[in-house]
C-alpha cells in the first residue's frame, strides 16, 4: 500500500470520527414544526423547496435529506436514479415499520438546519414512499405535495436520470410508471396524513405569489414573521433563470410515440389528476 494510499484512508477515518462526534453531539431539539416537501422527481421539489427556504422563519437543509443520512436507501447507489418505483420495496415505509434510526436521522438533519427557526424544511422525492413513516417518528410534521403534468415529469426523468448515473436514458415507459406510481403512493398515504397541502407545478410557476401565500398559511405564518423572496433568478439544477412553467418545453421535446407510451402508461393517473390526455 503506498504512501497516499495510507493518506488517504486516515484522511477518510477522521472525517468519518468527525461526522460521527457532530451528530452524537447534536441535540434532538423540537421545532414547531418539521415540513416537508414531497412529489415525483421533476415535478418541482427543488423550486418549492428553495422558495420556502427564503423565508426568514424557515430553515432548509442545504441539499436532499436524503443525502445527508445513512439512515435511508439512496437510489442512484442502488442502480436506480430518479427511479424508486422499481424497488418500491426498499423505500416505502408507513408508521407500521420499524424503518431507520428516526433520532440519529433527526441528529443528521438538525445539525445542518438552524435552530432558531421555528420551521425545518425537508425535501427528497423518495420521501413521496414513506410520508406516514415521518409523519409518526417527525412531531407536528406538515406535508406539502406537489404534483405536475405527467408528459413534462416523465421527459424530465429520462433526461436528467442519463448523464451521470446510467449509461443511456430510462425508457419511457419506465419514467411513466415512475409518475404514475409515485403519485399513486401520495394519494393513498395522505389519507393517514394530519396535515397535508396539495400544491401543482402549474400553479406554483404561473401564480407563485398566490400560492406561496396558501402555503405560508398552511404553515401557520404569519405576515409580520417576513415573506419568501420569488425574485430570483433561481438556481435550479444547475440552471439560473426566473421562475416560469417548463412544461411545454419539455413536452415538446417527446415525439408522438414518447406520448402514446405515455397516455398508455398513466393515463389512469392524468385522468385522476386532471391533466388533459395528449394524442
């Protein structure tokens, strides 16, 4: 073994001691509340999040929870980026599971989020598999689910899923289900739900003041506690621009079998979520 390798491995180990001290040391406070931000992949997470993480009584964590934990299964290690359907075995979880460690993970969250903040925002697409398990282990938790047209989140999925985890695109069959399914899993959890908030893609982008009002509501702020800043530009998966409705661009780019596959697929869902069916 050379000289750097060494290096490197007790590099490793104290970074590893390091996280392991921050998170034993890290108190499990109790905020007001614990929100969390839930949806398919593509359909306007990251946007909602970063939004909400402009008010100045809500403290977001700097990336995905799912990240920063060793508590949950990460998709993309499993083979399977912006694709959990495919093993829903692995990452739904109801109040009925033992599951994860819920106090190292709220240690591993908390100790990223600033305490003085009266909200801890939370936002991770798989998290749309496991809102009852949170909603037990996660006190006061709020859920605030967004949904989006389904021929603009699957295009979304097999375009962004390639370029750094698979050697080529998902099918888009596969991207449909993802939606499809994904949706299906919220809908039926969030009758277990306490609080729940549903909120589209759509309204968010073309109302955002609107909507972010109703949200900010939901959360029980109030006006005197500050606003959310929606000037932007946004940084938004690497892209810097104001906010505005991606939709058609995305489903301009799919091609008249991309969206039969498509209505085929999740029909039953576009219908459900009222989205018009395209030819």
């Amino acid at each position: 073994m050379g000289f750097k390798n060494i290096v490197q491995i007790l590099d490793d180990g104290l970074r590893a001691l390091h996280r392991e001290l921050r998170v034993s040391s890290t108190p499990v406070v109790q905020p007001e509340k614990w929100a969390f931000v839930v949806g398919c992949y593509n359909s306007g997470t990251e946007l909602l999040a970063t939004l909400l993480g402009t008010h100045p009584a809500i403290t977001a964590l700097p990336t995905e929870g799912q990240f920063l934990t060793d508590q949950f299964k990460r998709d993309y290690e499993l083979g399977l980026p912006r694709m959990w359907v495919q093993r829903e075995d692995l990452f739904r979880l109801t109040e009925a599971n033992v599951g994860p460690d819920a106090k190292r993970l709220k240690r591993e969250w908390i100790m990223r989020l600033d305490r003085s903040k009266p909200i801890f925002l939370e936002k991770s697409p798989p998290n749309a598999a496991r809102t009852r398990w949170l909603q037990a282990h996660f006190e006061r938790s709020h859920f605030i689910a967004i949904v989006r047209n389904g021929y603009a989140v699957a295009e979304g999925i097999r375009r962004k899923a390639e370029p750094h985890h698979l050697p080529g695109p998902w099918p888009i069959k596969a991207c449909a289900h993802q939606w499809a399914r994904s949706n299906e899993v919220l809908l039926e959890d969030a009758d277990h739900l306490e609080n729940v908030l549903w909120v589209r893609y759509e309204d968010l982008a073309e109302h955002t003041t609107e909507e972010l009002a109703r949200i900010v509501e939901f959360l029980g702020l109030a006006k005197d506690e500050g606003e959310i800043d929606i000037e932007g530009p946004w940084a938004i998966h690497e892209r810097e621009e104001p906010i505005r409705n991606m939709n058609q661009a995305s489903i301009e780019r799919l091609d008249a079998q991309d969206r039969r596959i498509i209505t085929t697929e999740a029909g039953a869902m576009l219908d459900r979520l009222g989205y018009e069916k395209l030819a």
